[in-house]
C-alpha cells in the first residue's frame, strides 16, 4: 500500500502552489488562505511548517532558487524572501490590482518570468528588477510559463489555448513559435482553469510534454516545434489531466487525474505505478523532489499529499545522485529505447546516475550490473470499473442518480441527510415526488414500472435496495431489502413487465401481468439477482465475470462483463448479454465493440427494444437483429465526431436514450464530462450511420437512409412475432420503396443498370414492381424490364409468408431442453430401481393389416416384400398396385421382430392351379381389394417364435403380419382366454375342412350367422336364401394339417378353430370372408363338436 502524508496546509478553498528548494531539504506551498508555508522536511514528516503571512490576496504561484523562493499572488505583488530564515526580502513587482497567475525561475537563478492576466509576458533580472522584458504575443492572459533546462527558451501557455515559444538568448527575446490545438481554451470562470497547462521539458531539453484537450500526454519536439508522439492515455485516463511532472532523472513522468494519479515509464510510454484519488479531488499541481524518492501534489481545496518512495526500490529512483560520475546512456533492448521511442537524438551530457542498466543508463565497466538491472516491465490497460447509467459525481453537494429518456433524479447532500427530487420528461404520465433519504443512496434507475435505488457497504451499514412502484392494481407499497456482508450492489436496473402473446391464437391481442416491473442488481460478487416488482426473489445468475454495467427494459436486461482481464494492447475485453425477464434465457450474448484505447461511457435501450452502446470515441452502436437467434450484430448508427454542427466547436454528448431516428443527449461545453446545475436541456440529434463519402452526396445520404430505414423496418417487423403484417408496417415500407424508386430512376438516367437491377431487388412489395417495369419501359429498357417481370414472377411463385410466420414463432419459444438419460429418469420418477426409463403406459404402437395386394417397396430393404416377377396369391400377375397396402418399413419394432422370418417364409406356387372345387378368383380380383382397416387394440401378438409355414398358406401370413412379436402389450384391452393350439391346413381354403371335423356349440352358431365379416375385417353382407353347399375336404389333406404346428393368432378362441367363409356380394367382386376379431373374442370358450358350415358357391356370384 502507497505511503501517502496528507496534511491540510490551508484552510480556504483555492489551488494550491508548490515548490522545492534546489537542494530538496525545504518544501514551499501556497494557497487560498493567502498564507505561504515552509516544510522542513529534514526535521521530518511530522514537523511543524513555518508560515509567513505578507499576502492580502490568494497565492496563485510559488518558485525557489538558492538561497531564495519568490512569491506571486492574487493582488499583483511578487516578493523574494530569505531561504534561510524565511524573511521577506524584497518586493519585486507591485501594482496593476491585476492576479498574477504563474511565475519560474530560470535553471540559472538570474531571472524570473511572470504571467498575468495581461497579455503581455515580464521577464526580470533578480539583481536588477529594473530590468524589464516584456514579450507580447498573447491575444488572453497567460496561466502558465516555463523555462527550457538551458535557460535558452521560455514557453508560455495562454487563455487563449495556445503555447508560445520565446527564445531568450538575444537581449530582445523573439518568437519562435506559436503552437495551436494541444490545450484547451480556458477562462477564469471555467472549472479547468486551474488544471497545469504548462510545457513539462524533459531535462535533455529536446522535447516537452503537455496534457491536451482530448486527455493526451503530447510529446512537442524542440526541433519541428510541433507533435511527435504522444502517450497511449485513453486507456488509463477517462478524464481531464490536471497536473505533469516530470522526473529530475528524465525516467518517469507523472500524471493527475480523477483516475489517479500514474506514474509512467517514459522510455515505453507505459503506466508503472498508480495511487487512486478521491474522484472529488481536484490536483492542480505536481513535483518531484530533486534529492529523494518522493512525490508531492496538492489540490484545490488547500490540500498537501506526499507520497513516499513512489518508485519501488527494485526500479531506479527519480532524482538525480550528484556526487557520482558521468554516465552515457546506452540502448537497452529489454527496455526500449528513449530516443527511438520519441524521436529525439538526446544530449549525453544531460543527466549523472549511479545505477549501472537503470533505465537504460550504465557506467562505464560496469556491464555485469546492467545485466543484473535488465528487466521487462509490461504494462496492462486499466480496466474499466463497473458504473451506473446516466449517474454522475457529486459536485458542489449536487448530482445525479439516473438521467434518462424518462426522467431525472436529483440528489441534494444536506449533511445529515439527502434530498431526492424525481422529475419525469412527460408529466402527464406520473407525477413529479421528492423523498428525504437518510440511506445515503448514490444511485438509481428509472424503469416503466418503478425507481429503483442503491447504496454500497460503509463502515457498519450494509448494502440496501429500496424500489418505489408507481402504481399498481393493488396497493402501491414499496419495499427495501439488504445485502449479505461482504457483497455491495455496483449497478442496479429497473425493467418494465414482459406482455404475453398467444401463439394459439394468432388473432389474441398481447396482455399485461399488471405487475409493478423486474427488478436486477449486479453485485460485487459477479451475480445478477432478479426481484419482481413486489419483491419476490425469483432468479440469482452468477456472471463469471467482473460486471462493468447493466440497463433493463420491458422484455430483457442488457448485462455488460468482462471475462478475464485486460490487454497489453488496450483492450477492455468487454463482453455482453442479453437476457429474458420471463424465461432468464440468454437471447443474444457476444463481444462489445469496443475499439483498443477506448472505454464504454453508456448503455441503454431503445423505445424499439435494441441495446446500444456509447463509446469515449464518441460512436452510437445500436445492436440489430437482436430478436433474432444468434444473429445479433453490432452497427454504428452515429459518430459524433462527424456532426456538422460540431465543426469549429469544443463540446461532446452525454447520452440519454436512443428513439426511433433521433439520439437524445445533453451538449456539454468544453471539456465537461458530465452535465451540471441547472439542469441543461435534453437535445435530439438525427442518427446517421457514417457512410463513405463520394463526389455524389445525395446518393450517399439516400443510401444512408435507406440503410437506417431497414433496419428499423426489420425490427418492427421482428417485433409482430408470428404476425406478418401490419398498417404501420406497410406505410413505412411503401415510404421506403418510394425512396427507393427515385434511386432507381436516377440509376435509370445515369445509364447504370445493374446498379438499377440491385435497387429493384431491394423494393418490399410487389406492386412496386409493377412501377418499377413500367418506369423502365418508360425509358425504353427492354432488358430491364424483363429482369423486373422475372423477378416479380420468382417472388408471387416462391414466397410463402406462412413459412416466416413459422420461423417467427420458434424464436420466443427459447431452446429446447436437453433430454435426461434413462438413469436420471428413473431417479426423477422415483423410480431407483430401475436402470433404464420407466415403463411407459401409453398404447402400443398400432399397424396396418396387410391387404391380399401386397405393397412392392425396395427388395433389399423389405424382407416381406415380393420381386415385380413374382405373381398373386391366386396365380395371377399383378401388374397394378391400386390397392392399400402395409408400408412394412414404417415400423422398425415390426423389422426387428420379423428379421428371420424370410427363411421361413416360402414364396407361393403361382403356377400350381387350385384343387379341384375350390372357387377361382378373377384376375380383376387383385387390384379390387376391400378397404382398409386397422387392427383392433384387443388384438394379441403370438407368444413364440414365428415357424416354418408351408406354401399356399396366406392366412398364416396375413397372422404373421398383423402384429409384430417385440410389439408392446395393450395394457387396456380386453383379457383374452388361454389360447390353445389352433388346426392349420396347407391352404388358405383347407382351414374350412379342418373346422367341419368339429361340430360347433349353439352360441357359437348364433354368433356365426349374425357375424359374419370379410377377410379384411369389414361386415359382411347377409347370405342368400339358398344355402351354400359345404366343401368337402379329403382325410388325406386334414392329416396333413393336423401334424404342422401353427402359430396362435389373435382371432381363435380358447378351444376353437379359424374360420373363413364365401358370401355372395351384390356386386361382381367375390369378397373372402374370415373371421374378425370382434367374432374371435366374442364367441366364448368353444367346444370340441364339428362345426357346420354352409356349402361354399362353386360357380360365379349370386345377387341376393
């Protein structure tokens, strides 16, 4: 931790003036209070200082010499006092009641410079003031003056923004150079008219170093007088440089500002050591000590810091060690080398060290101790600390908590307590409150639903939220809440209510929740903590990252982070995120923008839902396509830098929200940074996206239109959801395709087709197109013409806007979740036992019955499947395929459990004819198949494995691919009797033979003759009168068919036989009629008696 003396030399407010002796034994300060002080600092630190009181108004300026140091005040008297005994010597200069702002003594001790508010410079022998020059030149009064280390140059900064160089070795000094555009232009009145403005010269006396007005350190080379290089500041310093010094040695420079205060390595222009500062401290000046390792700077509020040993003892010191030999600078590859880094080739008779390789410095024969001294110093930029959106410092007990598009809070310190005044831009939406707060909140945010304030840990109090809602439908009650010890809120945000659409109904307006807003804070701790607007804790999301700043609005809160550090290259390494209030789901996530040397001054979000972003380069980023997935992009809607109206001025913006076409923001004069008291006026500036210029201008602005137009019209469009269309919509579009046939018709004039061919594609409706044909056909452009009415057909045949709509829905309905494993299911359910997914209870997967006309899909693929070679089941070939069929390889569960059935499954003798009185079917019988049904769910699958059937057995495989054997049970089916073992006949006609052997019981006959269905499961239609002469089978056959085992299928009953039976059919079709499963199940437990079945019709169909 930096060692750091803090003494309150003068008790008026006022800049404070400092001075070292020669010899760095005595200290010399001077202030508001118009007392000079003398600190003895060879008496140590807690020594007394002397003060001498001759002044009657503020000393503005302190300077020492041998033996003496000199005095300039406020009251136009400049006075030389005794070094030893601190009496007043002599009063140099008197008069005019005009303030004398800076003095210097030249190196030498002979003359002294003086600058007033006059606009002549007085130079004076100190032998003889009598002595007099006067150097004019300036148009303002001079702040400050300088001498070059050789007395041979004098340099004085002006009022009026300019550094003039004097050469003082002739008698009448003559003006070498005025120097214009480092410093800025300052009155008396401004508040950085106290900042060290002065010409800093290194002590080689070839270059100097000056803080500008766009918070730079500017390198002034002696040779050209003008700029050759400068130091990387922008990424440590955000603010004005109010002080410089540099070091007696030449190695280091320090800096002040509201950042700190920087001690940088010259050499590599590289910040080595910082010391953070109130940010409410002003430093007006800094010095080193000639003689030691000390650094002292003061402020306008009369202070005195002094901070010891600044410089590690393991780097070389900043003073200067007489009593050594000269030494002659050499280059030092680890380090860098001086003169190359600036340019400058510098004396080598400048500077005496004793450290051999410290700073690139050796002594002769000492080359072992400059290895010893080499190291690398790298410097990382500063990283950005975290900041609340439209805050500002408290200056003059006064400030802002939030500014914004919807209003200001005012904070007003009142010692005790604070005064907080909340105004709204329209006041006829709610109306203006102020509030007494005794919590000490430094910042807030203004939401649609409600303000929101914090405060960080102090001492023994901890952190605290408090939110006040407008209003709300029930009673409207704010509510606070604190944070654990050890985490502080950094940033807060306060968000609106997120509306719900219905993608059910299209047609359903959006609601509201009626909530009071989302609250969300960032927290020291890198979480982002979620409140609804009653209070409830809904939400903690761990960052990973420091949090620089966050901003809500009514769908999502913008979140910018860093991940990791910084850069050696100036980089921030910023990243955001765009998260949902209602699902806390990340919508857009990626890299800032952020150029290197260059830091985030705001962030917001638009009226239309964009983020945006404010850089110090003064660029407006908007993001686009925010809305949808993955596709977010960052583009620059505005450079300030670029504006008409700032030629010729010195001013920058301060954002306060981004709407529409219009950038709102307050003008700051000068060098502000952030808007005062009284309030300034809120000012809209029009975006425009900076475009490369060409010798045609309004081409460019219209294209620059066009650009910004679409990319609003793309987020109103993103914002209808899963509507496509609307009356604003469809207004702006035909606003914009206007615009863009004018760019057509001058495209047109100017001979440039293709750049017309471009612009057609680029109109929104189609019936622009038709003007666009008809302005071509106007100018005789055939071609073009053409191109257009192709487009126009492309566009009416290809766009189909239900395929958008579609498109637009899935981007609300967030990502779907990953599915668990069969383990992690299983523990859910509760269900440890178990290693794989529970039983699943849902039906079993349904397939169709396979009709007579088998369906002819890929022989490879389909092991059922029969060649195109092959003929019907009746001997037929079938040359048409009109009839429904079993697509087998739509389900895998049927593949899988009949994989081996092909061995088993021989191919039918098409060419063997049937026996003798069995019914011939037509040959337009296998393309009029009965239509289709699926199976029922009381259906049962065979319990074992498939066997071997014998040809001429349709029926067995019709059994065999209704259901699979892997096919789930149907656990709401009705219970099935025991199956037992069933006859099967070599045909499909022999299964009747085998059924007449056993007489049927009673019932069953009932059931037959009031049940009677086709093969495919469709009702059959009532028998004729006559009855139908039953088939005879012979012994020899039936043998046969007792002895081959069958599978048991879903339509046999306990103890019965399949049945098939012959209807006549009142059309010319002849239907096969089988037993259903509805006659299977309903027919009970049949006995073993022969069944009696009627005589099947031997010849052709009879109408009933």
């Amino acid at each position: 931790m930096a060692n750091i003396l803090f003494n309150a030399a003068h008790q008026s407010p006022g800049p404070i003036a400092i001075a070292f002796s020669p010899d760095g034994q005595a200290l010399y300060t001077g202030g508001g209070d118009c007392v000079a002080r003398v600190w003895k600092l060879s008496e140590g630190n807690d020594a007394e200082a002397a003060a001498i009181i001759d002044a009657d108004e503020p000393l503005w300026s302190i300077a020492a010499i041998d033996q003496a140091w000199i005095t300039a005040s406020a009251d136009s008297s400049v006075r030389l006092y005794n070094g030893s005994d601190n009496q007043l010597q002599s009063l140099i200069l008197s008069g005019n009641a005009i303030p004398i702002r800076s003095i210097a003594a030249d190196p030498t001790g002979q003359r002294v410079a003086i600058g007033s508010d006059e606009l002549d410079v007085k130079v004076l022998d100190l032998k003889d003031p009598t002595k007099i020059q006067t150097l004019v030149g300036h148009k303002n009064g001079v702040r400050k003056v300088t001498w070059h280390p050789s007395s041979s140059y004098l340099t004085t900064s002006g009022q009026d923004g300019r550094i003039i160089v004097w050469d003082m070795s002739p008698e009448n000094p003559v003006l070498v150079k005025s120097i214009e555009g480092i410093i800025p232009f300052q009155d008396p009145d401004s508040s950085g008219f106290f900042n060290d403005c002065s010409a800093c010269w290194h002590p080689s006396g070839k270059y100097f170093f000056s803080a500008s007005k766009t918070h730079e350190i500017v390198v002034v080379s002696r040779d050209t007088w003008t700029k050759s290089s400068s130091f990387p500041s922008a990424d440590e310093i955000s603010s004005d440089i109010t002080a410089l010094a540099v070091s007696p040695n030449g190695l280091y420079l320090a800096s002040a500002s509201k950042d700190g205060i920087l001690i940088w390595s010259i050499q590599i222009k590289r910040v080595l050591f910082r010391h953070q500062i109130d940010s409410q401290s002003h430093v007006n000046q800094l010095i080193f000590s000639p003689t030691q390792n000390l650094l002292v700077w003061g402020d306008t509020e009369g202070n005195l810091y002094r901070w010891i040993d600044p410089i590690p003892p393991t780097q070389p010191p900043p003073h200067v060690d007489k009593s050594t030999k000269s030494a002659r600078r050499e280059k030092t590859p680890v380090m860098g080398d001086m003169e190359e880094d600036l340019g400058e080739d510098v004396d080598e008779d400048w500077i005496i060290d004793d450290m051999a390789g410290a700073g690139g410095v050796t002594i002769e024969g000492s080359k072992e101790k400059e290895r010893s001294y080499a190291r690398e110093i790298v410097a990382v930029a500063k990283a950005q600390s975290a900041f609340q959106p439209g805050s500002t410092p408290m200056k003059d007990r006064k400030g802002y908590l939030a500014y914004n598009r919807l209003g200001v809070v005012e904070v007003t310190d009142q010692d005790s307590h604070q005064i907080i005044n909340v105004e709204f831009h329209d006041r006829s939406t709610y109306p203006s409150y102020h509030f007494t707060d005794y919590n000490r909140f430094n910042m807030a945010s203004i939401g649609d639903r409600g303000i929101a304030y914090a405060r960080p840990s102090e001492k023994s109090e901890l952190s605290q939220v408090l939110y006040k809602p407008y209003a709300t439908w029930g009673s409207s009650t704010e509510w606070s809440i604190t944070l654990p010890a050890g985490e502080d809120v950094i940033a807060i945000a306060a968000g609106g209510v997120t509306t719900r659409r219905s993608y059910k109904n299209r047609s359903a307006e959006e609601i509201d929740s009626d909530g009071a807003g989302t609250v969300v804070i960032a927290t020291s701790t890198s979480y982002l903590r979620f409140f609804t607007g009653s209070g409830i804790q809904i939400y903690v999301w761990a960052m990973g990252g420091d949090i620089v700043s966050l901003v809500a609005g009514n769908e999502w809160v913008f979140v910018v982070y860093r991940e990791g550090g910084t850069s050696l290259d100036g980089c921030q390494n910023l990243r955001y995120s765009l998260i949902s209030l209602d699902r806390f789901e990340v919508v857009q996530d990626g890299q800032l923008p952020l150029p290197k040397n260059k830091t985030l001054k705001w962030i917001g979000i638009s009226e239309e839902g964009a983020p945006s972003m404010y850089d110090s380069n003064g660029v407006l980023f908007v993001l686009d396509r925010f809305r949808r997935p993955k596709q977010a992009r960052w583009v620059p809607i505005l450079d300030t830098n670029t504006l008409s109206r700032r030629a010729g001025k010195d001013e920058s913006y301060w954002p306060i929200g981004l709407s529409g076409k219009m950038f709102m923001c307050l003008i700051l004069k000068g060098r502000t940074e952030h808007p005062s008291f009284p309030r300034p006026l809120v000012q809209e500036l029009e975006l425009r996206i900076p475009l490369l210029q060409t010798e045609q201008p309004q081409i460019v602005a219209s294209e620059e239109k066009l650009i910004r137009e679409k990319i609003l019209l793309s987020w109103t469009r993103d914002a209808l959801g899963p509507l496509l269309e609307s009356s604003e919509l469809a207004t702006r579009e035909l606003e914009m395709d206007k615009d863009l046939i004018k760019l057509l018709q001058a495209a047109i004039k100017d001979r440039q087709l293709q750049r017309a061919n471009d612009i057609v594609r680029l109109l929104n409706h189609i019936n622009s197109l038709d003007t666009a044909a008809k302005l071509a056909e106007y100018y005789h452009l055939v071609a073009l013409q053409d191109k257009i009415n192709s487009w126009k057909k492309w566009r009416e045949e290809n766009e189909d806007p239900l395929e958008e709509m579609e498109e637009r829905r899935t981007w609300s309905r967030g990502v779907l979740p990953i599915p668990p494993s069969d383990e992690m299911v299983a523990h859910l359910l509760g269900n440890t036992a178990s290693s794989g997914r529970p039983q699943e209870f849902k039906p079993a997967s349904m397939f169709p019955k396979r009709s007579l006309v088998g369906a002819i899909p890929s022989y490879a693929q389909n092991v059922f499947a029969r060649k195109s070679d092959q003929s019907t089941l009746f001997g037929k070939h079938a040359d048409t395929n009109d009839g429904p069929s079993l697509d087998i390889d739509a389900s895998q569960n049927y593949d899988e459990g009949y994989a081996n059935a092909e061995s088993s499954m021989p191919e039918y003798d098409a060419a063997s004819s049937p026996p003798e009185g069995k019914r011939k079917r037509d040959a337009e019988d296998d393309n009029n198949n009965a239509s289709y049904k699926k199976p029922r769910t009381g259906a049962s699958r065979p319990d074992s494995t498939v066997p071997s059937s014998n040809p001429g057995m349709p029926q067995q495989r019709k059994a065999m691919v209704a259901v699979p054997s892997n096919a789930k049970p149907n656990p709401f089916a009705r219970t099935l009797a025991p199956n037992h073992s069933i006859v099967k006949s070599n045909t499909f006609f022999e299964k009747v033979d085998a059924a007449e052997a056993a007489a049927p019981s009673k019932r069953g006959a009932e059931k037959r003759q009031t049940k009677q269905t086709t093969l495919f499961g469709l009702p059959g239609i009532a028998p004729a009168d006559k009855k139908a002469k039953a088939i005879k089978r012979s012994k020899a056959a039936e043998t046969d068919v007792d002895s081959q085992p069958g599978p048991q299928t879903a339509s046999v009953d306990a103890e019965g036989v399949e049945e098939t039976q012959l209807t006549e059919t009142p059309t010319d079709e002849t239907q096969v009629v089988g037993q259903s499963i509805e006659e299977t199940q309903d027919a009970g437990v049949m006995d073993e008696e022969p069944i009696e079945w009627p005589e099947s019709p031997a010849g052709e169909p009879t109408s009933p």
